[in-house]
C-alpha cells in the first residue's frame, strides 16, 4: 500500500463528515499515514474484551477509540471555527505552512 500524505496532524480539532459518527467533533490523538487513519477522541468508540491478566483480577469489557479513515475527517479552522478545505504554501523564510482555503489564515498552532 502507499504511503498517503495527510494535512492533518495530533491535536488538531476535526469534524467527522461520513459514517455512523457523522458531526461529532473531537482532537487527534494520533495519526497513521501508513495506512491513511486517524484515532480521533471520542469518535468511532468500540468495546474490547479483555482477560484478566492476574489471579486476583477480573476480565472486564473496556470501551477505547478505534481509527478512523481521513477522508471522513475534515479540519476545523481555529480562526474561523468552520470546516473547510486546507492548502499548503511555503513562506518567504521557507517554512511549510497549513492554511484555511476560506479565511486565508493560518492554521498552525502558536509557540
């Protein structure tokens, strides 16, 4: 499979835009260009069965987030706070930068 390259990054705040999760919105908690997934907080919850691991603990059902394919996912401008498409320009001092494609503002984040 090919490696994808993704705008989006940790702690970016997106919006889910297909599936069963359609609206919610949530931050990144991590982000796997291998294989084009995200997992977002709160979003695409599954349950997991787990044994117990020791004599005296009990198995128990544990409720984590599962990734979900970028394509659903659509960035929040924090300037504009709308969704929207997402364009990368190079500055004069040759930094990368991401940048809201309706307000013209950029999207990285303020050291």
């Amino acid at each position: 499979m090919r490696q994808g390259r993704t705008y989006l990054k940790k702690n970016d705040q997106v919006e889910v835009i297909a599936g069963k999760d359609k609206g919610r919105v949530g931050k990144i908690l991590k982000v796997m260009p291998d294989s084009n997934k995200a997992v977002v907080e709160r979003v695409n919850m599954i349950k997991r069965h787990t044994k117990p691991k020791e004599m005296n603990q009990q198995g128990q059902i544990v409720e984590k987030e599962s990734p979900i394919h970028i394509s659903n996912l659509q960035l929040i401008c924090p300037e504009c706070t709308k969704t929207g498409r997402i364009g990368r320009k190079i500055l004069e001092d040759g930094i990368k930068i991401r940048f809201c494609k309706s307000c013209g503002e950029s999207i990285e984040r303020k050291s």
